[in-house]
C-alpha cells in the first residue's frame, strides 16, 4: 500500500503498528542516550589545541571510526552516497555540512564516511558526552556540546572560531536537532545555524539521508545525496544573508528527502489542532 505525502511524494507505505510514531511537536524526542541527564558545567575544556601529537592521534582514532563505520553502513544501512566529489573544492578550508537526523548511530558513521579524510567536528546535545567510552573520545577530540549558559557560549563560539576558521575542520551540523529513526521528511528548522558560515564567510554543504525499498520486508537503503556547496548572498545584512542560506539549505534538504520511495517507520501528527504545526509542504 501506497501513502501520498502533501508534497506529491508516493511511498510503500508499511503496516506494521510497531513502525508508526505519533508526535505532538517537531521538538520531540524519540531516542535517549544511555545518560540522558548528563550535563556539562561551565569550566568545559572546549578546545584541545592543534598540536601535531594531537592531529595524529585524532587521524589513528579516526581510521578506526572509518573502518567501523564502513562494517555498520554497508552491513545494516546498505549506503550509497552521492555526490562525495563536490567536497573537493572545501579540501583545504573549513565548511558546515547539514544534514538530516535520522540514525542514533548511523548518523555518527555517515558523519565519518561521508567527510572523510577531512578532519570533522560536530554539534552535539550534551547527554552525548555522558555515554560511556564514546562520550569522553568526542570531547577530547573538540567535538561541540550545545552550550545552555552564557559561560559555555563563550567557550563555545571560541572553539568554533578556532576550529573552522583557523584549524579548517569540517563541522557536521543536524539543525533538526532531534534523532526521528527512518524518517523521511526535513522537520523545520531555523536560520540559527547558519550564523557561522556567514561569519567565517565558508561553504556550506548539504547532506541527505533517504531511503529506498530494498523488497518487501527488508529495511531500506540508505542513498546519501551530498549537494553544495552553499554561500549566502554577499548583500545585506548577517540576518538577511543567515535567511538567504538558510532557504538554499532548507530547500535543498526537502527536494532531496522527496527522493526517499519508502516509508520503514510512519511519523503522523497526534494532535493538530494542539500543537499548531502542519505537515511540511
């Protein structure tokens, strides 16, 4: 059976009552990490340095991220990425990839393969850098905890700066910022993120998880569609040129997801008429 999305979009549509999710917000979580209530004080090391002892061990504890990632992508998502080419012209400068977030692991290893030899980093919720083992290799390696106090802002910010603009690592960005398994639609988000790459003046890339029909009863593949990269207008001012690139990366997001021809996990909204938010369009 077939289910037609407001957009025009046709997907295999599943039955299975196990696979459908209701929410009430596009805000809503579905996923916890294994220490959902960590949280991060105000004296957070955010940077590490970019010594060369520091830069070959990130690339030693990388390669063993690739190689775990290459086994999970192809063995349980069945990835394809496309477009991996158009990063070429970023190889020697920081940039922001957006993308959309839809595996509570897979997302980590598409992250990896995807940017990858480019050094990355990536902002992250905070209940992140509580889980065992992981948690402490991401913060040692400057990977960016959503700061919640003006304290940890300013850390924050100058980490960022030094990062991408000086240390031209490439920042991995879910501007949806919730993990909804297997969906299929771009939730909206707003020209929040894009303060960066308008003010280090940096590309920006986009990067799409669909899903295509791999027979009747096996999860889909995962088809990455890599697009970019993005720069915002040169006129105006940092609001109007963060809703410039915010509708080039927003709009890219949605016309690629369109791409997706199944549906593994079924989103509907609970509760129009209390939440006040409608299906994307």
């Amino acid at each position: 059976m077939a289910r037609t999305h407001g957009d025009g979009r046709r997907h295999a549509r599943t039955a299975d009552a196990r696979r459908m999710r209701r929410y009430t917000s596009t805000q809503q979580d579905f996923v916890d990490s294994p220490n959902q209530r960590f949280r991060i004080g105000d004296d957070w090391t955010w940077y590490h340095g970019n010594s060369l002892p520091h830069r070959v061990l990130f690339y030693l504890v990388l390669a063993v991220f690739w190689l775990v990632s290459f086994v999970y992508a192809h063995a349980v998502l069945h990835i394809r990425i496309v477009g991996k080419k158009k990063l070429r012209v970023a190889r020697h400068q920081g940039y922001f990839m957006y993308a959309n977030h839809t595996q509570p692991f897979g997302d980590i290893c598409i992250t990896v393969l995807e940017n990858w030899p480019h050094r990355i980093t990536a902002i992250m919720a905070q209940a992140n850098f509580g889980i065992p083992v992981l948690g402490p290799i991401l913060h040692h390696f400057d990977f960016l905890a959503v700061p919640k106090t003006d304290a940890q802002r300013a850390g924050y910010k100058k980490a960022m700066t030094k990062l991408v603009a000086k240390d031209h690592v490439a920042c991995q960005v879910y501007p949806e910022a919730h993990v909804w398994p297997w969906a299929t639609r771009i939730r909206p988000f707003t020209p929040t993120s894009m303060r960066y790459p308008v003010r280090y003046d940096v590309p920006s890339f986009t990067s799409t998880t669909t899903y295509q029909s791999r027979g009747a009863g096996k999860k889909p593949r995962a088809v990455v569609y890599i697009d970019g990269p993005f720069y915002p207008r040169v006129d105006g001012d940092e609001q109007a040129r963060k809703k410039d690139l915010h509708e080039q990366i927003y709009g890219t997001l949605v016309r690629r997801s369109r791409l997706s021809t199944v549906e593994w996990v079924d989103y509907e909204q609970a509760d129009i008429s209390a939440s006040g938010e409608k299906h994307q369009s």
